[in-house]
C-alpha cells in the first residue's frame, strides 16, 4: 500500500485516498492480465472504467464540457501520483485521455470532434500519438519522414512509418506527424492529422519490446488516405500543437512516475521491516538504511520540482525550465528508487513476485521517453544562459 502522497486539503485529501484505495485494490490485481493485453484485458479495462465512473471517480482532469470533473491541474497532481503507482491507473480511471481530448477539443474540425470527442473521454475508443520514427532521431522532429500529400479533393494521403507508438494495436485512431509542405530540416510544414486505425494501408509492423516487455509498436502508412477536415490544428501549424501537450505531458508523467517511485519505495521499506536474517532485521544494517534514506530523499527533492512545473502550467506561464528539471530528476529518480528496492530484495527482486522490475525497466525508460535527459539539460542550460 502506498499512502505518502502530498495532501491538498481535506477535500482533495479524501478524494486522493479514494483514488489510491482504486488503484490498489481493484487495478493493482489486475495488472498480470492487463500487461497481458488482447480481448481478456480489453474487457478487464472496460470493466474497471465503469467501476471507476460508479464510484465518482472517472475523467477526474478533464474539462467538465468534456465530461471530466474539471480539477485544476494543481489539485490533480497529487491524484494523478496515486494513479500513476499502476501504468493501468490513468486508463482504468480515464485520466489518460487528457492530452489528446484537450487537443481535438481546442484543435480539430467540428465534424472530427463529434465523430471521436465524446466516445474518446467516455472510454469507448482509444487513441496514440504516433511521432518518431526508425531513421530520424526522435528528439527532433524536423527530420520526420513522414509525408502527407493533399488531393484534389483536400484529402490527405500519408505514406511513411512510425515508432514506438505506444499503445497502437489497440487504438481507434492514431495523430500522426508528417510533412504537408517543405521538406526534413525546414521550420514549418510540418502537421498533425488524425487517422483512424481502420483504413485502409494502416499496418501494425510489429511490436517492439522493451527490456523484455511489450506495449510499443512499429506502424506503417502505405498510402493511407483521411479526409481534409482530419487535420489537427492549421496546415504546418503541428509544432505549436504539440508544444501545448509536451508541457503537460511531461510534467503528468513525472508525477506518475512520482507515484511508481513510492511504490518501490514501500516494497523496500517492508522488506527491510520483515526481512530477518540471522543477526536480525535487514533493516538494522547501515548499508539498507542508507539505500532507504537516499531514496526518500530523491522523492522528497523531486515532489516540489514536478509540483511548481504544474503550477506554471496552470497559470499559463512559461514552464520551460521546471519542466525540464522536472524531467530529468524525477526519470532519474524513479531508476535509482526502483534499483535501490531491487538491491534491498535481492534476488527477490529480479523475479516475477514483485512489480520491480517492471518499475525499474520503466525508470530506464523514462530517461528517452520524451526526450532523452542530453535535450533536457541541454535545453534548460541554454535558456538559463540566455537569462542572464
């Protein structure tokens, strides 16, 4: 059980625990046939999804006109740690729309958003966000491959191939970056178009494991043609669409990231309290204390760098700085919290009875998810020296 979460006064308080006793009494023990996927996880989801809206606790972030409960980012962030302790968590409660609903809501034709809007926050239709692709590096996207070729008509065809999509074999529709006008290496011409799963020349390529576990995909467009109003935002307009979700984005999976990191964190505390060994408890040597201390304090110092990144966010100030702090420290944290409670149980640890591994695979992720640490640091250095 996980209980160390930041409270945000009584109200948000109770709805956090509310939120946690959710995620770990009804997700957590689903999680072996989740990370299964096919039908039997698809309907376990689905039946979570309507457990979650009968207990007042679905689509907690997303706009009320959405038909989310409205929270401010900064009350939400404390929930989303408590649903961000399982990766099923933000999809279970319907949080993990919040990106692209806010996107097709400010972004897409009328048409597009009555087709997919509602059916997308109400858990009906899933979606993914296809950008990086296998020969252009993924931390910049004005070497995308992916061409859009509009019609006589105004549709688009899209040839091209995308990577590490997660969650693709599953999704409904898929926004996928490309070149509309220009070429690889311009400023502008690059767009988002959103591309149902369906049609034709869609192909799911092949899944990509990483470190051992699945939910990334390999897809290919051959040829595959969308109306003109599936066109996100304006034409060539797609790197000032996806910078408003990149903020946001990165700062809701550090805080999820925050949530996993306790998790390990409370694993390696019981084990410490409960493993005996012949001169006593685990937890009376020094060297387990120390691990215990170094990872409280990675989580301790790296709440407030995600909170104060959401609450630039919220008031829509330039956030570019604490996100990328943010980033970088709380993907690092959550590796050397994961490794720590790994060390602390031993072999144990390496195995298939507890969730670390799992958690330190995904804190080795997290330092390329989003860009890779070297663009964050790198970036925040820049900006900072232009400040003076």
């Amino acid at each position: 059980m996980v209980r160390e979460f930041p409270r945000t006064g009584d109200a948000g308080g109770e709805l956090r625990e509310r939120v946690a006793e959710f995620v770990n009494h009804r997700v957590i023990p689903r999680e072996p046939e989740l990370d299964a996927g096919g039908p039997a996880a698809a309907r376990i989801l689905a039946g979570l999804q309507d457990e979650a809206k009968r207990n007042g606790l679905w689509a907690l972030p997303l706009p009320v006109e959405l038909g989310g409960q409205g929270l401010p980012l900064t009350s939400y962030a404390s929930i989303a740690e408590a649903e961000g302790v399982s990766d099923h968590g933000p999809a279970a409660l319907g949080s993990s729309t919040l990106l692209d609903a806010l996107m097709l809501h400010r972004h897409a034709a009328s048409r597009v958003r009555e087709l997919y809007l509602e059916r997308l926050t109400t858990g009906r239709i899933r979606s993914a966000y296809a950008m990086t692709e296998p020969e252009a590096p993924g931390s910049d996207p004005l070497l995308t491959e992916t061409r859009a070729t509009a019609g006589p008509d105004g549709s688009w065809t899209l040839s091209g191939r995308k990577w590490f999509t997660t969650a693709a074999a599953e999704a409904d529709i898929v926004t996928v970056l490309a070149w509309t006008d220009g070429e690889p290496g311009d400023r502008h011409g690059l767009s988002l178009l959103l591309v149902p799963t369906a049609t034709p020349g869609f192909r799911i390529v092949r899944e990509l494991p990483v470190l051992g576990t699945g939910g990334q995909w390999e897809i290919e467009l051959n040829g595959v043609r969308v109306p003109a109003d599936h066109l996100i935002g304006q034409r060539g307009d797609a790197l000032a669409v996806a910078a408003q979700r990149l903020q946001l984005g990165r700062t809701l999976r550090c805080l999820r990231w925050l949530g996993q990191a306790e998790r390990a964190f409370a694993l390696m505390r019981t084990r410490a309290r409960e493993r005996t060994l012949r001169r006593g408890p685990l937890g009376d040597h020094q060297l387990v204390q120390q691990h215990l201390f170094e990872a409280l304090l990675a989580i301790r110092s790296t709440r407030p760098l995600v909170h104060e990144a959401a609450r630039l966010i919220e008031a829509g100030r330039d956030a570019h700085i604490e996100v990328g702090l943010a980033k970088v420290a709380a993907a690092r944290m959550l590796q050397h919290v994961a490794d720590a409670a790994i060390q602390v149980h031993g072999a144990a640890g390496l195995g298939p009875d507890t969730p670390l591994p799992g958690l330190f695979r995904m804190g080795r992720m997290a330092r390329l998810l989003d860009g890779p640490d070297e663009l964050h640091i790198t970036s925040v250095a820049r900006r900072v020296l232009r400040e003076g």
